[in-house]
C-alpha cells in the first residue's frame, strides 16, 4: 500500500507496510488520526503558564503557592493539587487520566 498510494501518512508521518495492511508512523509531535490514515498535530498549550498550589482549603490556598509560571502539567504532574491565577484555582486532573 505504501509505495502505491505515497500520500499515505503524509505530510507529518511515514508508512510502513505490514502484512495484510500498514501503518502510519507519526513525528514527534504528531499523533495518529482517528480515521488512522493521517498523523494530526497534538494541540499544545505552551504560553498557558499559570501558579501551582499545594492546598486546596479554602482557608490557606492563596498563601500556597508552589511555584509560579508553570504549566497545568509541570504542577499537576508533580506535587500540585491545584493550578491557577490569583487565587482563582482548579483542581488538578485525577492521578493518571
């Protein structure tokens, strides 16, 4: 299929063929389409850089800033529970979703 049909995976991966069909191998950066004929951008939040707090009581959470700056991922995926500006904050993701 690969070498009949170039377009295949294209233009933000490449295609290898495999028995009884192929695949579509992504660059970095670039995911498998749902219809699995594509590679399509992962969407990336880069400027979106907000604090980190360390507790969510409503009584102490704007003096428990971990960190400022950082990204949802880089305070959720550490010891974050909450992420957000001023005092405004959201809860972390649930562990591994």
């Amino acid at each position: 299929e690969c070498a009949l049909e170039r377009s295949l995976c294209q233009p933000h991966g490449i295609c290898e063929n495999r028995q009884g069909g192929y695949v579509c191998v992504c660059n970095d950066g670039f995911r498998l389409s749902e219809d699995k004929h594509s590679c399509e951008e992962i969407e990336v939040f880069r400027d979106d850089k907000k604090e980190c707090y360390l507790n969510l009581d409503d009584t102490v959470f704007c003096d428990s800033v971990l960190a400022t700056n950082v990204t949802k991922q880089e305070c959720c995926c550490s010891i974050g529970v909450g992420w957000g500006d001023h005092c405004e904050i959201y809860p972390c993701p649930v562990y591994h979703s």
